[in-house]
C-alpha cells in the first residue's frame, strides 16, 4: 500500500513537473523572435497581467506604463498580458502609428472572455458586410443628426434632477449619473422611456461589466457565467423592441426621426442593401455597451472636481447661468446654447485627460512589421494607452494638476489627448457624449452647489475610474431667483 502511495506521488509529481515545463517551454516559445522590443514575460498563462490590472485597482494605471517606459528607456515595450504576447504602445507617435494602420497592419482585437460575454455581427454577417456596417454607424450619430436630439436630452435631464436630486441633501453621484446616462440612451436609441422597462435592461448590465472583469470560468453561479446570460437576456430584449418597431413603422404608428432605431431601420447601404433585424440589433448593443459606463464615468468626475475646485465650478456657473437666463418659461437647450458652452466642455476634456473613462485598447498585428525597429510578429497583440501621453509632462506639464486652460487656443498636439481614440476606430458615439456631459452639466450647476461627504475616496481603475464609495455630496441648492 506504503509503495503503491509512493509510486502515485512521484507520478503526480512527474506530470506536475511535465505540464510546468510545457506551460513555460511554450510561453517562452510565444516570444522566441529576435529583436522583439525590451520588455518582461512574466509567469505562464498569467504573464504580467497582475501587475497590469493590480496598478488600476491602486488608482494609478499610468504606473504600469511609466514604470516600464523608465526602465526600458523605449517607446514600446513588450509584457504578456492574459495569457498571450503584448506590446504597448506609447506616445502620439505610437498613437498615430497604430491609429493610422487600421486594417493595414492592425485590426481590434479583444479578449475572447469579451466575445463570449458579447458575441456579434461576425455570426451573423460576413466580415464584409460587419464592415460596411461600422461606415454606417458613425452617420447615425453625427453633430447634425444628434441636433433633433438636444430638446429630448434636456427634457430628459430636467425629469432627472427633479426625481433624483431634488429636495436631497445628499446623493451618491456615480449611480444616479449612470441611471441618468442609461435612460438617455434608452430614449434615443430606442424610445424606451417607461422607467420599470429601463430598470428591467439596466439591471443586467451590472452583470455584465462584472463578468468583464472576472475569471473567465463559465461555471453555474459565477460573474462570468452571469455576465453571459445577461448578455443573451438584452439581446432577446433588443430583438423584441427591433421587431416591434419594424411594425410600427409598416403600419404608420412609429415615425422615422423618432430614435436611431428607426434611422437604422430606413437607411440603407450605397448598393441599396438595408440592415437586417440581427446586425441592428448588434449595434444598438453595441452603443448601449459603448455608452454605458464611460459618459457616467466622466459626468461623476465632472461632479468631484467642481466640489474640489470652487474657481472653476464659479466659471462653470456663469457660462451656464448666462445661457439658462436667456431661455424662455420652459424652453429646452439648443445646439446654438451648447456651441456656447466653450468652457465647460474645455473643463469636461481635462476630466477626460486626467480620468480617462477607458485605459486604451488592445489591437492585433495582422501581419509581421518592424516599427521603430523592434520586430512585431503576426498574431501579437498590441495596446494604446491614453495614460501614456495624457500623464506624460513633456505633453501636459504638471500633468496632475486641473486646468482646463490647456485646452484653449490650438489646444494639445496631436495624438496626445486621446480618450475617444483615434482613426477610423475613434468612438463613434462621441459627438454624442459631448451632448450628454454638457446636458448634464448645465442641468446640475444651474440647480446646485455641492461638497464631498468623503475628504479622501479612494479611485479604483476596473477597468474604469471610480470613485470607491460613489461619490456622496451633499446638495446646496441656488434659490430659484438665480435661475
Ligand atoms: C466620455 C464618453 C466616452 C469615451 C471616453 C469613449 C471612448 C471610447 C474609446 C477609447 C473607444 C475605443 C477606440 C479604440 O478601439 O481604439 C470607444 C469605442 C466605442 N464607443 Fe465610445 N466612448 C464614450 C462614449 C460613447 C458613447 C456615448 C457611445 C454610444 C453612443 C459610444 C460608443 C462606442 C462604440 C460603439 C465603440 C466601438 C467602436 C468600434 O468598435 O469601432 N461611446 N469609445
């Protein structure tokens, strides 16, 4: 029996032995080429990808980046990020390589966790025809087709305060900003307006940013298991809206301007070709998932930095005022009134600058290239990061410190202010959020003032900033003459 133990541990041991070889023999494998940029491997499977989120979970994300760009003494550099071989790119002439080479050199790439979580046009349509999908999108969601949407925006945001912030003297910022993102979004994308339908879609989507960000173990019970059926429950639901909205229109009762639904629905590709019930349904998804976090993101560091900052909430304040002190009893925003709120936006860039709601994204090399130059193999994925060039000081000296005049005048160099990204894969839905901050923005400063409740809230970066707790203020309302 002793020997019969025996002989099972050293076999255990020989194939615990013989599956660590293989995990490292091929992980040193993935980065066997000469002349590859400077950089780490890290362990098998989990590479540096520790380090790399443990830095945003700190608040600090930029430290990944600076602390590698000083040892290595070079614009890229290469790590192994989930499992497979990476190389950050950094700096606007990094930005402008990668931006420029989409579809050439480089395509998007995601993780496969992400896939599961949100599988998309590619089963539904030819890569083709995903393609010319994406041209259309952005025709959607331009400053002159956005215009018609102000007036509901601001209508929107005036039902906002009034059930959520009103008669408060405390609320919890980040919550209340993304309820007031989401059911914009619900509004404009898809006319949904009815508050328990927008409640029943908001729900799952808690899920699904938790599954994002979790082991990717599709076990009954798990964030990620969860996340992938709250996916399949918002897609049953969006396919339901899309065909009832198919039928409204047939017979009369929807109109054509109502939402980007019915704008999707009528509009055609230049050979004619209309989009069908599954690819519309992919990017409704898609602007609700790319919509979802990042405006909120941004309007919830819009709140902390006017509390911290009483000079620049006072010139906020009276942008804003002398815009709402020309309106009519009852009469909503314009796109005159938004061209006119030059500093705020300014105020809402250095927000972007300094808490960029994303981090960057991931690409893939579509082919081997040299680039300044290190070798890049096929198949290798590479990273953008805003951090690298918005926390930089040789782009934004002091580049802990809020001023929103670094955006006056020419304004930052090219490539270097880059939270939206840029090339043909720039967020389509910014023009959008441009609307929405500084909807939100005039709606808040023109009813309140406000203080932290919490002196020193941590930021967790997962992958987005957020302030820990939520961001509580309390609330000091102006008295209505100032209105
Ligand atoms: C402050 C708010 C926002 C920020 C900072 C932001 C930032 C970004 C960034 C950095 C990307 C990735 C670009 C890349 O892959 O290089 C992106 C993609 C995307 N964003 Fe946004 N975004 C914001 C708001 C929105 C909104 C409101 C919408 C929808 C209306 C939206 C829809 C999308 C979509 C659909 C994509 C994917 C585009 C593609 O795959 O080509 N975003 N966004």
């Amino acid at each position: 029996m002793e020997l019969f133990l025996i002989s099972l541990l050293i076999l255990l041991f020989f194939f615990l032995s013989l599956t660590l070889f293989i995990l490292f023999h091929n992980h040193k494998s993935l980065f066997s080429y000469p002349n590859t940029p400077p950089g780490a491997i890290g362990l098998p499977i989990l590479g540096e990808s520790v380090e790399f989120l443990s830095s945003g979970w700190k608040g600090h994300p930029e430290k990944f980046i600076f602390d590698r760009l000083n040892k290595y003494k070079s614009d890229v550099f290469k790590t192994s990020i989930v499992g497979v071989p990476a190389a950050i790119f950094c700096g606007p002439i990094c930005n402008k390589f990668l931006f420029s080479n989409e579809n050439k050199l480089v395509t998007p790439w995601w993780p496969d966790s992400v896939n599961k979580i949100f599988p998309s046009t590619t089963q539904t349509s030819t890569k083709e025809e995903a393609k010319k999908l994406k041209k259309l999108l952005p025709q959607f969601l331009k400053p002159e087709a956005l215009q018609r949407y102000i007036g509901i925006m601001d209508e929107l945001a005036e039902r906002h305060f009034n059930s959520f912030w009103k008669n408060r003297e405390e609320v919890l910022v980040f919550p209340l900003a993304k309820s007031f993102t989401f059911s914009i979004a619900c509004r404009l994308f898809m006319s949904v307006e009815d508050e328990i339908h927008v409640e029943r879609l908001s729900g799952p989507f808690e899920h699904i940013a938790a599954g994002i960000i979790s082991m990717p173990i599709d076990l009954p019970g798990t964030p990620f298991n969860r996340a992938i059926k709250a996916s399949k429950f918002i897609r049953k639901e969006v396919v339901a809206i899309v065909r009832q909205r198919k039928q409204d229109l047939a017979e009369g009762k929807a109109l054509a301007t109502q939402d980007i639904l019915s704008h999707m629905l009528l509009t055609c590709d230049e050979n004619g070709v209309y989009m069908n019930e599954s690819d519309i349904t992919d990017k409704i998804l898609g602007l609700l998932i790319g919509g979802h976090d990042t405006a909120s993101v941004a309007c919830t560091f819009i709140v902390k930095f006017l509390a911290e900052l009483p000079h620049i909430y006072d010139a906020v304040y009276t942008e804003q005022m002398e815009i709402a002190r020309a309106k009519a009893e009852g009469e909503t925003l314009k796109w005159e009134d938004i061209k006119k709120m030059k500093y705020s936006w300014n105020v809402a860039c250095e927000v972007l600058r300094i808490a960029s709601p994303l981090q960057g994204a991931f690409r893939e090399a579509l082919s081997d290239f040299v680039f300044n130059g290190f070798f890049i193999p096929k198949g290798w994925k590479l990273y953008w990061s805003a951090n690298s060039t918005h926390k930089n000081p040789e782009y934004f000296p002091e580049p802990y410190k809020f001023d929103p005049g670094r955006f006056e005048g020419n304004g930052p160099l090219p490539y270097t202010f880059v939270p939206f990204g840029g090339g043909p894969r720039m967020c389509p839905g910014k023009e959008y959020a441009k609307l929405e901050i500084l909807v939100f923005m005039h709606n808040l400063v023109k009813r309140f003032k406000w203080t932290k409740l919490l002196e020193n809230e941590n930021i967790i970066v997962n992958p987005m900033p957020i302030p820990q707790k939520g961001l509580p203020v309390r609330l000091f309302p102006h008295q209505p003459l100032s209105l």
